[in-house]
C-alpha cells in the first residue's frame, strides 16, 4: 500500500516540478480566493450548495461520470450509439430553414468520414465563435435525422496535445442549480474549478485518518489519493475505489466517534448500584403478574438488571412493536428501584397517554403495598400540591406524567430510574433534564414503539444499549390487513356494521397534514358527516377527535370512546400514539396513500388489544402510484414492525424515518446506510476494534485520526442523542 502510494505521490511531484516543502495549507482559504470564483460567485457558492472553503470544494463530490478517454470513427457509426466522441475538423458551416426553424449545421470531417453537427439554440453565438478548417474534439448524443446520423448540440473542445487521444481523465458530472447556471456555475465550470484546485494543491494537505493496518485489511486507498481519483478518475475503477475509501471513511468516523461515547459512558458515569432483587419485584412477579412473560421480555429484563447492577448509569433504547409488552418491561424495573430504596418515573408525550400509563399501572400494582401518581399540567391546586409533597418526602414510589415531570418544583427524594415512553417526541435537552432530578443521574430507559432498521439503529444509537422485544405476547391474534378502494366503500361500512353489532368499536383515521390543515379539516368534516349517513343517532354513537378541539373536548371525546359510550371514533392521526381500547377491533384508515409506512404501522397498533380477531382497513382512491402500491403490499403481507421499518427506509430515505432527521446523523455526502451496509459493518467492526485496545487513542498509528478528531471537534453535536 505504502509503496504504490509512494510512486504515486512522487510521480505527482515530479510531474508538477515541485517538491513537499513548496506548499502551504490552502484547504482553510474561503473559496472567493479561487482563481475564477471571486466574491460574488463565492457567496452563490456558499448559499447555494454549501461550499465555503477549498476544502468544501474538495468535498463537493461529482454524482457521475462521463467517459471521454476514447475517440470513435466516424465511418463507424451506425446511429444507434448513446454518445460519442469523434476528433476532426469542421468543413463548412451554413445556417438553414427559416424564423424559428433556422439552425446552424456544420459539416464535420475525420479520416474516415463525414457527419452533420446541429444547433438549433444559441446557434448565433455558436456561429461566430466555431472556425472552419480548425481541429475540434466532439463529444455529443447521436441521432439519426432523414436516416442520417447527426450530432445536436455536441460540446466542442478545440484539439492540443492534450487531448488529442481523448481526456485523460473520466469527466466528472456536479450538481448545479439554476441560480448558479445563470453565473456560469454549470456542472462543466464546477468541474474546472475542482481541477483548478487539485492543480495547485499538494496531496501532503490531506492529512491520512485512517491507520494504517486498515488500510491495508480491506485495501483501501490513502486519502489524498482518493480525493484525487473520484474528481480525477483514469477510468471506472478508479472512480469506484475512491468512493469506496471515502464512503469508508464517512462511516468509520461516524463509528469512532459514536463508540468513544459509549465507551466514555461505560466508564466515566457514575450509577446507583441496584444490589437487590427485592420484596416487591419478587412478590409482583410470583403473586400478580398477568401473563407469562415472552422470552424475548427476559431477556430485556436480564439486560436492565446486568446494567444497574455495575454502578454506571444505564442508558437503553427499548424497542418493541405496539403490544409486544414494553410497559411490562418498564413496570418491573421501577419495582427493581423501589427494592433498592429509590424512587422511579415514567414519562409519556401526551397527557392521554400518561393517563393510560396510570391507570393500567394503578390497576396492576393495587394488591400491593406501592404508591404510584399521576402528574400532568391538568392535575392542579391542592392534589398537586400533595403530590409534589408526597414526592419530595419519598411517600409516593412512582410518578407518572407527561413535560410536567421536568419542572424545577418536582423534586424527588430519591429518584433512581426515569423511564421515557415514545423517546422520538421528546427532545435530547428534556430527557437531560431527568438527569437534574438526583445528585447521580438516574438510570435511563427510553422506549419506542416505531421499529428502527437495524443498520439505523446502529449509526444513530449506536452511543445506548439497545434492546429489542421481538416477540409478542401469546393469546394476541395476529391484525388481517386488507386493501379497499372507493367502490367498496357500502361494503366497508356493512361490515363495520357487523362489528359493531357484535359488540366491538372502530376507528375511522383520516390524514393530517400540516402544509394543507385547512383542507384536511374540510376533508375531515366530510368525512365525519359521511360517516353519520351510514351510522345514524340514536342507533349508533360517533366520537371525533382531531387537533383544532380545545383539550378538555378532545379529552371528553376520546374518554367517551375508550369507556365505550361511542361505537365509532372519527379522528386525525392524533390517535396514532395513546389510546388503548381493546374493544375496538376495526381501523379504518382514509387515503392511506398519504401515509408514511410507519404511521401506518403505528395507527393499525391501536386494534388488535384484546382477545378476538381485529381487521385494519386500508381505504384508498381507485388509481395508485408504485410506491402506493408497494407500502400497501408491505401492510397486507406482513405485521413485523422491523420488516416494516426496513422497506419504509428502503422506499423513503434513512433520512426520512421519524427522529432521525432531527438529529443530523445521516448527512453523510457519499455514503447510503441502506446500500453500503457491507461497508457500514466493516467500519463499525475496525472502530470497536482500535478502541478497545487504544481508548484515548495515544498509540502512534492512530495520532492521524486523534488528530483528524480533534479538528472536528465542536462541528457535530448529533453524537448525544440519548
């Protein structure tokens, strides 16, 4: 590796008569300081495509290539060629045809025969500045015009020495916008530029980051080479093995960094040492517990007491499908907290939700000794009062609430475990505030019930502990997920008629999106009404829930629904998280191609609670695109959350996926965490690797990247997400 590397860098040397102490650091120059860019084109540079510095033009990838390294014959050419390139001279020149029809066509020559070049726009311009009998190189789509083969519109490069065989160099292919075409900022002036700079810069000024050993394990280049080839490749294989290091590069620093944290936390924080499994974990769990706990419930639950158990704070991302028993989960490790004299809280983003907690808490632990509250912005005056009271003196074991938890006047006595419901809808500075709530910060457990792909997983969380309950409790019926469209709307309502009259409700969901609330409101107002034609009072009872409601009515509504004083709920996706109705066995969801596949997921979750079968209904137009269609077939086949999550990445973006765009993690410029997984597993293995034997990286071969760190710090804060 080092030799070839060598060679190269001496060569390049030589070639350029220069040797490594000529250079100075140039990287850090703002890019106005670019021959041909000055400041009004350096500030659309940076307005336009983020590129402030040499450096972030160096980093300005292309996104294709075009191959000009080889020169074709004309006498060869049949028409059915994509793009050639031919070298010759222009012969004659004549404009033809008349007002809008007129064109510039240019007789073309090489030793073997002629072809016709055309312009059709800009022809007068092309016209003055094109010289018959001077020798061009050609490069341009083929046609074929009246059964003759023609080039319209070619780029025309005039011949040197140089180029005489073809470019030397595959032709690399940027990304532009129509405010910096309108300066002459094309894709072709872009690419003049980055030549520019490569011509003056000294591969010496791209410092290597990764060490050397491997480099050589999975035989990637060195970076300063890399950076050359994928602007300057000799062909395709040079394009690809730059890309193939930088995308290397890309994902093994987001590893580095993510496992230095881990590793920080495992052995900087400090934790309440949970000793015992005591009193009332035991007697919960011999005496009141409601079901056998699946496998994969023990396994999660062994996980928590292993990391309590060390005096470092634990830090876990508990992920489980809606009804896979996570709640379980968190109820036995506050009883783990309140044997080994602490207290414990669970968190939910919505008051609903926070009461579902309660209740279905409250009702479990009734037979015991163990007093739990309920604190959200509703409780006020003296209950709150007393709760806060009860708090602050130990007396109350376990509190629930939503935000109202994070407030300066609840104080706990002892607070050793904070558990956070649906972590995506709290930001990271709130859940630092449950870190405030005790002298050490309490153990933390966030739990979601939107499934995330592995590899995601792996790069955003990669700093916590993650646990997975795939597996759902027995006696749950899998959900039958069918397709309907507009026509079958009569038989949909029959059938929510049968549903009803055997004793079950259903929920109608309609979108909500914010960009078009107002019309989505018509849309749910219509909707509503449609709904009342087919279920007329006082025979059936409707509830409607959605955004515009003042709170209390929202919350009448939908307790009149979840104690089944109504048959059918009509309601925007704010049911998507929060209500529990196990007698509800029909979701109904309206113009499910507005949907994201995992919202569908999360919406279908809130049927299938109780004992008898559930159905969810995907209602859509009569005509669908192929990314409907495919979400659809993903929701008919399959209730797996984790398949889901996958194929939803696959068909939106990693991006795309709730709570990872907030967090900045995936602006990778080259790598994809879906396509390069094979690449993302090997980085993330080399990274675990140099850490565990140089934590603080002091050995000499990893001084590159400490070094290369160090410069980077401060410019991604994205890593603390837990």
């Amino acid at each position: 590796m080092k030799s070839v590397y060598a060679d190269w860098l001496s060569s390049w040397l030589i070639k350029k008569q220069l040797t490594i102490s000529t250079f100075t650091a140039i990287l850090s120059n703002p890019i106005e300081y670019l021959k041909g860019v000055g400041p009004q084109k350096g500030e659309l540079l940076r307005k336009e495509i983020g590129v402030h510095t040499f450096g972030d033009l160096l980093q300005y990838f292309p996104f294709r290539y075009v191959d000009r390294t080889k020169i074709d014959k004309i006498s060869s050419l049949s028409g059915y060629e994509d793009f050639v390139q031919i070298r010759g001279r222009i012969l004659r020149m004549e404009v033809v045809g008349e007002n809008r029809g007129k064109r510039l066509v240019a007789t073309f020559k090489d030793e073997t025969g002629v072809i016709e070049l055309v312009w059709f726009q800009g022809w007068q311009w092309m016209q003055k500045a094109l010289r018959e009998n001077v020798a061009y190189l050609v490069y341009g789509r083929i046609s074929v015009f009246n059964g003759v083969p023609q080039l319209a519109h070619p780029e025309m490069d005039l011949l040197t020495e140089e180029i005489a065989s073809g470019k030397q160099f595959l032709e690399p292919v940027y990304s532009t916008t129509e405010k910096l075409k309108a300066r002459g900022l094309t894709a072709k002036a872009i690419g003049k530029l980055t030549k520019a700079l490569l011509e003056q810069m000294s591969p010496m000024e791209v410092r290597e980051n990764i060490p050397v050993e491997v480099l050589q394990q999975y035989r990637l280049m060195p970076r300063s080479m890399a950076y050359f080839k994928i602007h300057l490749p000799a062909g395709e294989e040079d394009a690809r093995q730059a890309q193939r290091r930088l995308k290397f590069e890309e994902l093994f620093i987001a590893q580095i960094r993510i496992c230095r944290l881990k590793i920080k936390r495992h052995k900087l924080s400090q934790g309440y040492v949970f000793g015992a499994v005591g009193e009332s974990f035991n007697e919960f769990y011999n005496h009141h517990l409601p079901f056998d706990l699946t496998g994969a419930q023990k396994r999660v639950l062994k996980e928590i007491r292993m990391d309590t158990v060390h005096g470092r704070q634990m830090n876990r991302l508990l992920q489980g499908d809606v009804g896979s028993g996570k709640t379980m989960v968190a109820l036995l490790s506050m009883l783990l907290a309140k044997d080994n004299g602490f207290q414990a809280c669970l968190m939910a983003p919505t008051e609903i939700l926070a009461q579902q907690h309660y209740k279905g808490l409250a009702e479990l632990l009734q037979p015991m000794d163990v007093k739990i509250a309920l604190l959200t912005g509703s409780v006020k005056g003296k209950a709150r009062k007393q709760i806060l009271a009860g708090i602050a003196d130990g007396s109350i074991h376990f509190l629930v609430g939503t935000h109202a938890l994070l407030e300066k006047e609840v104080v706990f006595q002892n607070l050793g475990m904070a558990i956070a419901d649906e972590q995506h809808r709290f930001g990271v500075a709130q859940r630092a505030r449950l870190w405030e709530k005790n002298d050490i910060p309490p153990h933390i457990l966030v739990m979601t019930a939107t499934p995330i792909p592995r590899t995601l997983a792996m790069t955003i969380y990669g700093d916590l502990d993650v646990s997975v309950i795939d597996e759902m409790p027995p006696g749950r019926k899998p959900i039958t997920t069918v397709h309907r469209t507009e026509f079958q709307r009569p038989q949909v309502m029959d059938f929510i008629r049968e549903e009803i009259k055997k004793g079950r409700q259903a929920y109608i969901v309609y979108p909500l999106i914010e960009d078009s609330e107002k019309m989505d409101y018509e849309n749910l107002m219509k909707g509503y009404e449609e709904v009342k034609a087919f279920f007329p009072e006082p025979q059936y009872y409707i509830s409607m829930v959605h955004g515009r409601q003042p709170a209390e009515m929202r919350e009448t509504n939908m307790q009149r629904f979840v104690s089944g004083d109504t048959n059918i709920m009509v309601a925007t996706t704010v049911i998507e998280v929060g209500v529990n109705v196990p007698n509800a066995s029909v979701m109904v969801i309206e113009s499910t191609e507005r949907f994201g596949l995992s919202q569908l997921h999360q919406l279908r979750g809130r049927v299938g609670r109780g004992a008898e079968q559930s159905f969810c209904i995907l209602m859509t137009g009569n005509k669908l695109g192929q990314v409907s269609k495919e979400r659809i077939n993903v929701m008919v086949q399959t209730n797996n959350g984790f398949i889901i999550s996958e194929k939803d990445m696959e068909l939106r973006g990693p991006g795309d996926i709730e709570g990872t765009r907030q967090s900045g993690v995936l602006d990778f410029k080259l790598a994809d965490i879906l396509q390069d997984k094979a690449i993302l597993d090997a980085a993330r293995v080399s990274a675990e690797k140099i850490l565990s034997e140089d934590t603080d990286l002091v050995l000499p071969e990893n001084q590159g990247l400490k070094e290369y760190l160090a410069l980077q710090r401060g410019k991604s804060q994205w890593s603390k997400i837990s």
